[in-house]
C-alpha cells in the first residue's frame, strides 16, 4: 500500500522560503511521475510542479517557475519542492501526488489531477506579512 506524507508546510512572510517533503512508502521511485498540487479554499487543485522520476524532467506552471523547484531523492523515498521568493498568493495546501505503478502520464497531462492515484493529507502554507 502506498502512503506519502507531506511535512514541511508553515506561515512565512512575503520573500521568503520553504521546502516541502513527501515521504513515500510503498513506491518505487525510479519510475512514474510525481507532483506537487495546490487547493485553496473553493477552488481546484492545480499542478505546480512534476517530475519524472527515471529522467528527472521537471515541469512547473507558470506562477511558480523560476521560484519553485521539485527534486527527489532515491535512497530516502523523498519528493520536495523547494519554494523561494513565496507570495501571498502563494498560499495554500499543498499536496504531494504520485500516479499509479506502470502508468505513463505526457507532459501535457502532468498537471491533471485526474491522472494521479495516491495522494498525501496535505501540508499548509501561508504567506503573509
């Protein structure tokens, strides 16, 4: 059974940074893709930002790149998303997602929702001054 649990979440101010983890039980981790998604209160969960974990490809939308960077660590079961330059708008809970064993998902589609299986609880970011 797999289970991922963010950590990492908080409440910063306006410029600064955070990283993200998902630890991962249960998952290989030389194949897939992986995410990060965001939700906000009424809203829906939006990708921000993918990764394939045999290439490493990465992917961002376009709010989030040049600020945000999504990495994993092999050994340590790990996805994180590191987060510098944190706007109010950022703010959000974030979850780590990953798509069932021996699916492939395009680019194109990294960032549906719909295309991933397992999913975190979700971790809390607020930015604020």
């Amino acid at each position: 059974q797999v289970h991922l649990v963010e950590t990492g979440g908080g409440s910063v101010q306006p410029g600064e940074s955070l990283r993200l983890s998902c630890a991962a039980s249960g998952y290989s981790f030389t194949s897939g893709s992986m995410a990060w998604f965001r939700q906000t209160p009424g809203q829906e969960r939006e990708g921000v930002a993918a990764i394939y974990l045999a290439g490493g490809d990465d992917y961002y939308d376009y709010s989030v790149k040049g600020r945000f960077t999504i990495s994993h660590d092999v050994a340590k079961r790990t996805l994180f998303l590191q987060m510098n330059a944190l706007k109010p708008e950022d703010t959000a809970m974030y979850y780590c997602a990953a798509v069932r064993k021996g699916q492939y998902v395009s680019s194109a589609s990294l960032f549906d929702a719909d295309q991933y299986t397992h999913w975190g609880r979700g971790t809390q970011v607020t930015v604020s001054s």
